[in-house]
C-alpha cells in the first residue's frame, strides 16, 4: 500500500499543471504562467516530477520546526520576567519593559503571542468605531492647550485616590505639564497655570469642558461678574478659555488621560511612590520620555507661547478676588466672617467705598483699596449656611469634615469683675453684709 500524501490546494494544483507540461498538452511558458513563477523554474519542477512524482512538489519543511522560532530557553525568560513583574501590562508596554530594563531582543507581536499563550493578556475585540468629525491639529506650539483633571487611584491603594491635573499641547501632543492634587480646585488649577507660564510662557488659548471651575453654569448668573474666578484671571494674563461641548471635541487630552492611567500607574509601581509629593517630584522624568515617544512636529516651527509681561503680576492675578463694599461701620463678610478695617483718616472717607477681597492658596486674605492694602482685623465668624460643593469636589470635602477636629463646645459668658451688674451686685451683698453680722 502506497504512502498516503497530504497535500496543499496549491500542490495539487501545481502536479496538475506539471502532468498537463509532461503529456505535452501545454508549453513551458504556458506553465509558467499559469503557476505564476519563471520558465526556468518551471524547467526544475519538470524534471524533479519526473524523477520523484508528485513527492517532487509537496514542501519539505512540513513537520519540521521554523527556522525563525523564539529559542525556547528566552522564551521561558520573558514569561517569566512578564509573570512576575508584568502581568498586568499591556504588550506594547511589556515590549517597552523587556528592551530597556532586561536587554531581551524580542518584537512587540511575540511579546503579545508569549502573553496570549500563558494567559496574561487577552485580545479584545475591537469596538465599532464612531465617526466624528476631524478637527485638524492647530499650526504652532502654545497655540492652544487642551487641559482637563482625571480623578483616578493613580497610586494603586498606596495612597489615596487624587486628581492628575493634564495639560497637553495640540499642535504635537506633547504633554505640556502634569500635576496631583487632591481635587479639581480653582486654587489648584491657578497652582498648575503658574508652573506653566513659568517654564513656557502664556499660550494663546485654553480649551477646557463645562467644569465650574471654567465656566458659570447657572441658568441665570445672579453675581453680577458673569465669569468664574479661573477665567478673570485668565482674562488678566490675556489667555482665552474656550470650554466644549463635548468630550470628544477635546479628544486629545481624553486619550491621553486613559493612556496616563496604564502608563504613569506602572511606571510609579515600579519606582514604588506612594504619595502625591513624590509623584510630582516624577512627574517632569516621566514627561521627558512621553514627549519622545508620542509627540509629533508641528506644522510651523514658530512658538506662539507670550513671555509674562511687567504687569502680570502672578501672586495678585492668581487669587480669588471678590468686590465688597464697605458699611458705614467699616465692615465686610466674606466667606462668612466680617471683617473690621482699621485706619487712621476718618471713617466717613471710607464709608461705602468699594473694595477688592483677594485669597491666595494658603488661605491668606488681603482687601485692597484702589490697589492698595487696608489694615483689618476679624470682627466675628458668622454661621454657615448649607454649602454647595461640586460632585468632583465631594470627596475631599468629606475627608476635609472627617479629618478636622471637632469644634469646640461653647462656655457661658461670665461678665469681668468691673462690669455693672458685676458691681451692682457686689454692691448689694456689701449693704447685706452689716445685718448678717453678730452683734
């Protein structure tokens, strides 16, 4: 009994053209055309056909091991290395890991086959695409800046979830600065806009979402200014704030956001911070090497970043700043404490006048009178009223309360000894004091 042969479609194929060549019934060039190789190839088969048959054309590498197989001992090293220090890694991510920390020689696609295989990744399959409308890249750096916050366990449970504060550049895409903070905050975002004027200038436009930190989403504002505190100063530095309507028009600093929260999360695993201050103490390192990775040209070499003028003043700019206007008493509240001004011109001079409230990120308070400071002191602290907090911001304000020492336990109030009731009293028991005695 003959040997049985397995065969491609191909192979059959082509010993039917062969056995058409040898009985011929068509010419070489023919045969040549129809197996799309040379005439001189052609000339091979037949004489390997004739000698051999149909062995002649099946493939001699079948059943036997690719010449271009990953050696298995590397093999085993790189599951390894991804087992205990990568499992939860991504291919490419991996890929990066194995080339500059452990030298292995390997491709992305066999670092995602080795993966797939010992069951640490598995492929997704990818969702349909929605179509929205393409927005070219703006021409020149610092032409507009896309920023956003991302709330996130950015430090994996070795310290409390916080707030990465993005700021990425959308002429290259490079990642312009990178903060943490607790929360979304006006103070923390006029914190992050003073590193960025100060290592690259002032850009020409911030483009933001509907945040209230950007923009006041009151269906009516009833505070007369129409503008949030972020935006004033903004405003002053001559940067223009242009909030979306959605998501996907800020498109960039979203996709970077979801690449920040696989990349930055493991590269900080790996150097092992556990806390905010070392994170941003990282944070210019790891900026360095995502710029030369992901970032491209851009179209006009040109730099649209503006050097601070003499007058932007950060430390005044970058400050709640509120309108009061004095009462005849010299009085003002703000955030529920009054204030008592204290000068020495007469008081009618100031009576009514309308002064700036100014509080910078330590909580120190400054009123200014046409730009120059007025001495005060705390009159008394008012109740609160319910406070409105915004959904990003809820909870640090309930870590705040749960944090804060409890207030103190209110003591009657004892009049001093020179006091007229005190007086009148003592008064009293003196006139008592000569019936009661003997005698």
């Amino acid at each position: 009994m003959s040997d049985v042969l397995q065969m491609t479609q191909a192979e059959i194929h082509r010993v039917q053209v062969l056995e058409q060549l040898v009985q011929k019934q068509i010419t070489q060039s023919q045969a040549a055309e129809q197996l799309g190789i040379t005439v001189r190839h052609v000339k091979r088969l037949k004489r390997a056909y004739r000698r051999a048959g149909a062995q002649a054309v099946v493939s001699k590498q079948r059943g036997r091991a690719s010449n271009h197989q990953l050696d298995a001992r590397l093999e085993q090293q790189a599951r390894g290395l991804l087992r205990q220090h990568y499992a939860d890694f991504g291919p490419t991510l991996a890929h990066e890991k194995l080339s500059t920390l452990h030298h292995l020689d390997l491709s992305v696609e066999t670092v995602r086959r080795v993966m797939i295989q010992a069951k640490l990744w598995t492929p997704r399959r990818a969702k349909k695409p929605v179509i929205h409308q393409l927005r070219e890249r703006r021409a020149r750096v610092g032409e507009l800046v896309q920023i956003d916050g991302s709330p996130y366990a950015w430090f994996e449970g070795r310290a409390p979830a916080c707030t990465l504060l993005v700021w990425i550049d959308d002429a290259t895409g490079r990642l312009m600065e990178l903060w943490f903070t607790e929360a979304e905050t006006t103070f923390s975002y006029f914190e992050v806009t003073e590193h960025y004027v100060l290592r690259h200038g002032k850009p020409l436009a911030l483009y933001s979402d509907k945040l209230s930190v950007f923009r006041v989403n009151l269906p009516s504002d009833l505070s007369g200014a129409g503008t949030t505190q972020f935006t004033r100063a903004m405003y002053q530095l001559g940067i223009e704030v242009i909030c979306t309507n959605t998501p996907q028009a800020k498109g960039r600093v979203e996709h970077v956001n979801q690449t920040l929260q696989d990349r930055l999360v493991k590269e900080m695993r790996l150097r092992g911070i556990t806390g905010i201050a070392q994170g941003n103490a990282f944070l210019p390192e790891f900026i360095t090497g995502f710029n030369a990775r992901f970032a491209v040209a851009a179209r006009d070499d040109q730099d649209a970043h503006r050097p601070l003028r003499p007058q932007d003043d950060l430390a005044r700019i970058l400050t709640i700043h509120e309108t009061r206007v004095l009462s005849k008493n010299l009085t003002l509240s703000y955030n529920k404490v009054i204030y008592q001004i204290q000068t020495a011109r007469p008081t009618y001079a100031l009576r009514n006048a309308q002064v700036v409230v100014r509080e910078n990120r330590q909580g120190e308070i400054a009123i200014e009178y046409k730009g120059k400071p007025l001495a005060y002191t705390i009159y008394r602290e008012q109740p609160r009223q319910a406070e409105v907090v915004a959904s990003k911001q809820l909870t640090l304000k309930l870590d705040q309360l749960a944090t804060s020492p409890a207030a103190p336990k209110s003591k009657p109030y004892v009049p001093p000894a020179k006091h007229p009731r005190r007086r009148f009293r003592l008064g009293n028991k003196s006139k008592q004091q000569p019936t009661n005695s003997p005698g």
